[in-house]
C-alpha cells in the first residue's frame, strides 16, 4: 500500500512538474509583459508632459488684394492680414510654430521661410516641396522651432514677393539677455506688375537706365571722354555697365519711405534686425550715429566686428549693435546699390543728424573695369575687392583736398565674418565636391548655372551623411546672391574651424567663393539666386537627396517636377513696335521663350505696297548670338509704269547672327532660289533719349531712322526708306 501510494504520489509530482514550470514561465512572461506595458505608459506620461510644456505658437495669416500709394500713384497690391510688410512672426527656440494661412487670392499662393530649418514639406515651395495654396483655402505650417536668430518669409508663387508678401521672421534665445531691439525690413517698390518688369528686362526695353539716369550712350561717353571704351564695349557685345536692373518707385523700411524710433535715448545700445527683403535691390547701410556692430548674419552668431557701413546681398540678414551718441535722431540710411533713392530708420528724437549721402556712381569708370576683366579674367573672392568700387567716388580722395589725410569707409566683407564656436563637420565624412558657374546672357536677360536654365537641368543627387562643397564661380558682370533652402552652409573664407555659417552668400561679379553643407535632411531643397527675376529667369538647382521617402504633400511624379523646372521657360514674353509716319508705317513684332521665336517685320505704303515677313525660329548658341529660322514672305508692290499690282508669297529658310557692335547679318534664302544678305543695327544709343536704326540688304533695300524716346509707350521717329522716302510722326512701343 506504500508503494502503491508513492508510486501514485511520484505520478502525480512526475505529471505536476511540468504544469509547475509552464505557469511559472507563463507568470515570468506575464510580468515582463507587464512591465512593457508599465514602460510605455510612463514614456507616454512622460512625453505628454514634455509636448505640453513645449509652448504652441499660432498665427493666422490671411493673404489678400490691397492697394498702396507709395510714389504719387495708387496701384494694387497683395497684403497679409491688410498690410505690407507681413506681421512680424516672434518665437522663442523650442516653440512650436503653427500657421494657418488662408488665401483668399483667385491665384494659387505659398509662404516659404526662409532660412528656418524645418522638415522638408514645410519649407513652402508650390510643386517642389509643399502643396500650393489654392484659391479661397486654407493651409496649415506646423514644425518645431530648432534655431534662433532673424529670419524672414514670402511667397514663392507668381512673383507675389514683388507684390507685397514678405514679412520677418524672429526667432529669440532661451533667456536671452534683456537688450532693446527693433526689426528692419529694407523692400523695394514698383508699381508696374512684376510680370511687366519681367517682361521688360527680356525685351532689352533700356527706359529702366533712362529712369534712373544710367544710359551710357556715345553722347555721354563723349562727354566723359571714354568712346574707346564704349567702342571696345560694344565690340565686345557687352551692354551698357550698371549695376541693377529694375527702376524701383520707391525704397522701403518697415512698409513706410521713413520709419522712425523716437523712444530711444542718449547711451542706449539697440540691437537691429537688419532684413533685405527687396526682390532685386541690395543696399548699402550706413547709421549717422557711428559704426555699425555687426553680430550676426543670416541668423547666425558672429564675432562682432566694427564697420562703417555694410552692403546687404538680396535676402540676407545681419544683426547689428548702434549706441545712441545723444538725444538726437540718427539716421539709418538703405541707398540702393545703384544710387537712385534712399530709406531711413530715424533713432532717438530731436535734431536730425543724417547719414552720408552716397554720390552718383562712376558709370563710365566702371566700363572700363568691367572691359579689363572680361578680357583678363580676373577673379577674386569674399567680397575682399568690390569690382565696382572703381566707380565708388566716396572711397577715392578728393582731389580739390590735397595734403589731407584721406582714409576710406571701412566696408563689412565676408572675410571679416567669423564663427563664435567651431563649425567643422565630422572629418570621417566623404565629402561631394560640386563646381557651378553662375552663368547670363544680358542680351536676352537669361540666367543660368552652367549655361543651363533650371528647366533644362536635372536634380543634383546627393547622399545623406556626406559634405557637400561647392565651388560658386560668377562668370557674370552682375551679383548673384545664392540661397540654399533648408540648410545652413559654412563660407570657407579663411576662418578655418570657425567659419561662419550662412544660408545666402552674395558672389561678385568674377568672383569665387567655396561653401560646403552637412547633407543631414531627406528629399528635394532649392538652391537659386535671390533676385526674384533671375530665379525666374531661370538661375536655379534642386539638391535631391538618394533614398528619400516620398513626400507626403508633393509627390516627386515627373509631371510635378518638370511643372516646377520649366517656370522659366513658360514665361512666353512679347514685344511690338509700330511706327505711323507720313511716308507710311512700320512694324516689327515677336513673341519669345527661352529658345524659341516668332517674329513679323512689316512696312506699308498705300502707293507703293505692302510687304511682311513672318520667321519662326530657335536661338542655338549659348550666348544666343545665333539662330535658324524659317518662315514666309507676303509681298503686294505697284508697277507705276504698267499701273497694276503685283502679288507673292514664297517660303524663307535663313539663319542670323550678332557680330561685334550688335550688328546682326541674317543670311536667307526663298523658295525661288534667291539669297538675301542683310545687315541691320537697332536702338544704337546717339543720347540718353535719342536712338538709331539702321539696315541694308542685297535686295537693295536700306532704311535708316532716329527715334526720340518720350516715354515707355511713345517716341517721336523720322526715317529715310529708299522705297518710300523721308516721312516723320509717332512710334507706339510695347
């Protein structure tokens, strides 16, 4: 019965041992099970507490039409919550950011801030990285707020930046120290459409210079003893030196053509946020109250260097430190890198001490210049040598002063520019070195990166975890300030470890500069040139990083990509001139893009005939000196002695090309087998307003003609055609 019993007890503890160990194992599961889910609930509690301790910033901004009277003319304009600039937008580093924009526009829209780091489908370019606003929506921004420093933002659509949507961007430290501050927005102001303006700059139209009083004619020259180098000029197919483009109405700070700061009292040290929200204006700044403390550029800390004054690039920022000498009102000064206005910020009150007044520039001493270094290649870098300063005449003495002592303004340059900390990347990275010119053609007002638009480009590849540097080399005879969305670059400017970070970098004509980039992000970033009409004319990249995820709001499909690339050569742009005079009239029209052309030339006499002709064409060459065309000619003449009228039409084959002295030879043959050989001159500049055409060809035909330029639209002409003799009256210009 014992052994019964035990062999009984020794079954039952044989089959309970493995009950035992499978719940003891089911309770250690259990438990870790259970402490997963103790875990998360804390990292949960935890990271709540963290995102409502992070302080949620919101704005609602609401684009709208407006109108403004900054000149004498009321014209219309866009706005953001009624005003121009856009409301200042104030964030502390670790806030959340969200925006609600509404566009009530009957045009698409978009908002891009600019130099914030952000995720990619926030960065607010329509078709590349974030949806376009469309008409009569609303559209939410929300990103965390990584950096301090100031910033700005505006539209990426349409050239809406012109009209009137930029505004700043403030982003300030965690306890900050307590110092006053106020912030800057230098614009500028036109009051034709951008689109206009555009269209202007491609067709050569030179009312811009007549307006700002820059025309460099052969009177002019005559005058400033410089024909040689008008001539060597024009040898050379180079336009007439300036330094801008665009004839602006008016200059702005903060929205006004004066701001003023009266609270402001002897001893106080201000720190301003310096902005150039201007679409194609750089300006020199300069403060009558002594040197400018220059802090921070582009949102980021410098060492502070001492200058007399700073010439701001489009879309760059600096943060300076001015002292109040006295109870006065010192004066700020914006003058436009061409000379042709000024704005101010008044400080303090009482007595106004102005700022220097910058003289008219040496044009004519700048052709020059610029001749010699088109023909030697000179290149330089860092803004260390201006190449206009030549025509600079406050920083060449005086010489009606002899004997004094002369030493010129002390100018910011990018070499004085340094880091307060280290910036050097992980020497471990492979490192993508990448070399772009920055390439134009004035004559047709394209630009370009290595003679190649944005819409005959395609995307740069980059990798995640490599240093991408890049080579800038301005080919050019005008500045080109380079903005790379989503990054900050290092300017390699001879600071070594503490070179200073930016996100614009103004290169020279002629010069050459070498930034380099942590490639740390995903998807696709802008990298253009910030004079708006140069970015539409095509001066653009896209950095794609390999491997990305897609992007949510904006899928890289080929249809949005080549929507987005080929903006600069959508821009079909047209142009007209017709003469009414007593001997008859004259036309010449054309409708262009980028490299393709339809062109009518025309005259009429109601005794003599009629004759046009009509060319479709392709501009080949890089520089655009050269086309192929092919096209018709409709001729309806009188024979006096028979008195009947005789009609034809033939088809024409031919190509053209600008030699030296913009003469153009257009070499044609017809469908009868007959060569033409013609040789012709337009818009010769005699005197600032008084120009001269010219033609001649083997069908013994010429024309010559002076027109009287009276305004944008209307010109006076007299002309002599070998057909139908002398006649005068009024040209109509579009």
């Amino acid at each position: 019965m014992e052994m019964k019993n035990f062999i009984t007890l020794a079954k039952s503890e044989v089959f309970a041992l493995p009950i035992s160990v499978f719940a003891l194992l089911s309770f250690e599961r259990a438990k870790k099970e259970i402490m997963k889910v103790l875990i998360s609930i804390c990292f949960v509690i935890i990271l709540a507490n963290f995102v409502s301790a992070q302080n949620v910033v919101r704005y609602d901004l609401k684009i709208d039409q407006t109108t403004v009277n900054y000149s004498g003319k009321t014209v219309k304009a866009l706005a953001i919550n009624g005003q121009i600039p856009a409301p200042t937008l104030t964030f502390t580093e670790g806030d959340i950011a969200e925006i609600h924009v509404f566009n009530n526009l009957d045009e698409e829209s978009s908002l891009h801030w600019h130099g914030i780091l952000l995720p990619n489908e926030q960065d607010g370019v329509p078709y590349l990285t974030t949806t376009p606003i469309k008409p009569k929506t609303e559209h939410i921004f929300r990103f965390p707020i990584k950096q301090s420093g100031t910033y700005w933002y505006h539209s990426h659509s349409n050239m809406q930046e012109q009209r009137g949507l930029y505004g700043a961007f403030i982003i300030h430290k965690k306890d900050e120290p307590k110092m006053p501050e106020y912030t800057v927005l230098f614009s500028d102001w036109t009051n034709e459409s951008p689109m206009e303006v555009h269209r202007s700059l491609k067709n050569m139209n030179d009312y811009y210079a007549i307006q700002k009083d820059s025309v460099q004619s052969y009177g002019e020259a005559a005058k400033a003893g410089a024909i040689k180098e008008k001539f060597r000029q024009e040898w050379q197919r180079m336009n007439a030196m300036d330094v801008s483009d665009v004839y602006y109405n008016a200059f702005l700070t903060n929205g006004k053509i004066s701001d003023s700061q009266p609270n402001f009292k002897a001893g106080e040290k201000v720190r301003l946020r310096i902005i150039n929200g201007s679409a194609s204006t750089y300006f020199w700044v300069q403060f009558a109250g002594g040197q400018l403390s220059v802090v921070a550029s582009d949102g980021m800390d410098v060492v502070p260097v001492d200058v007399d004054r700073m010439i701001m690039g489009i879309a760059e920022t600096y943060d300076v430190i001015v002292t109040i000498p006295e109870n006065k009102q010192f004066e700020l000064r914006a003058t436009p890198e061409d000379r042709t206005g000024s704005t101010s910020l008044w400080l303090g009150s009482g007595e106004k001490v102005n700022a220097p007044v910058l003289p008219k520039l040496k044009l004519f001493d700048g052709m020059k210049m610029m001749n010699d270094m088109s023909k030697h290649k000179m290149k330089m870098s860092y803004q260390q040598m201006d190449m206009n300063e030549v025509m600079y005449p406050e920083i060449q003495p005086d010489p009606t002063k002899i004997g004094e002592p002369f030493i010129p303004p002390l100018t910011l340059n990018y070499t004085m520019l340094k880091s307060p900390t280290k910036t050097t990347f992980d020497p471990n990275k492979p490192v993508r070195e990448i070399k772009f010119r920055l390439t134009g053609n004035m004559n047709r007002y394209m630009w370009s990166i290595d003679d190649k638009p944005l819409s005959k480009s395609d995307k740069i590849l980059i990798k995640r975890g490599e240093v991408v540097r890049i080579t800038l080399i301005n080919d050019t005879m005008m500045r080109h300030p380079m903005h790379l969305h989503g990054h900050f670059f290092r300017v390699l400017n001879g600071q070594g470890d503490y070179s200073p970070l930016k996100n614009v970098i103004d290169v020279m004509p002629m010069e050459e500069d070498v930034i380099e980039f942590d490639a740390n992000e995903e998807k696709d970033w802008f990298f253009h040139c910030h004079i708006l009409y140069h970015m539409m004319a095509g001066m653009g990249r896209i950095f794609s990083y390999e491997n990305s995820p897609p992007n949510e709001q904006v899928p890289p499909t080929e249809k949005n990509w080549k929507f987005f690339k080929n903006e600069d050569n959508r821009m079909i742009h047209g142009m007209f001139r017709g003469s009414a005079q007593s001997n008859g009239a004259f036309g010449h029209g054309m409708v262009m893009n980028n490299y393709n052309f339809f062109s009518t030339e025309f005259h009429f006499n109601p005794k003599h005939g009629f004759e046009s002709e009509q060319k479709f064409g392709r501009l080949l060459d890089k520089k655009q000196f050269f086309n192929a065309y092919v096209g018709f000619e409709f001729n309806r003449e009188k024979n006096h002695k028979q008195n009947e009228w005789h009609n034809e039409i033939f088809g024409t084959a031919g190509f053209e090309y600008t030699l030296p002295m913009f003469v153009k030879a257009d070499v044609r043959v017809n469908t009868e087998g007959k060569f033409r050989l013609r040789f012709s001159r337009e818009d010769f500049a005699v005197t600032k307003r008084l120009r001269f055409d010219g033609y001649w060809d083997t069908d013994k035909e010429y024309e010559l003609g002076f027109r009287y330029i009276l305004s944008k639209r209307w010109q006076l002409s007299a002309n002599y055609f070998n057909h139908y003799g002398f006649g005068g009256g009024l040209t109509f210009n579009y």
